[in-house]
C-alpha cells in the first residue's frame, strides 16, 4: 500500500463520515412551528452539539485537503 492508497482510503472515510455527522446534527431552524409563537428566542448550544460541530469542521478541512493533495498530484507515487 503506497501513500496515495492511504490517503484514497481516509479521503473516503472522512467524506462517509461527514454525511454521517451532518445528518446527526439537530435542524436549526423551527420550520412551521416558528409561526405560531412555538420558537424559543433563546436557545442554549449543548456539549453534543459543540462536538458534533467540531467533528464535522474537522472532517470538512481533512476532506478538502486530501482533495486538493490527491487531485493535484502532489504525493509521491
């Protein structure tokens, strides 16, 4: 296994993983229940949340840059 197959194996990790944890987020938005008074002005952000965020940025930036590095050829062969 070479370093290109390496990082091909993480880049598809990383990017199931970010489908994973985007759809594990709560929606932010209260839809058609904002209309009728139902919305809470203020809402506190939970320790999951935070870490469901920090998850998934790093994700996000681990998947971008293996993108960029595997699509410009960057790694030796």
């Amino acid at each position: 296994m070479n370093v290109v197959q390496l990082a091909e194996i993480i880049w598809v990790i990383s990017a199931l993983g970010i489908v994973i944890f985007v759809l594990l987020h709560s929606p932010k938005g209260d839809g058609i229940g904002g209309i009728g008074g139902q919305a809470q002005l203020f809402t506190s952000t939970k320790s999951a949340e935070i870490t469901l965020n920090r998850i998934t940025w790093t994700l996000s930036v681990l998947f971008m840059g293996l993108t960029v590095l595997l699509s410009a050829g960057w790694l030796p062969q």
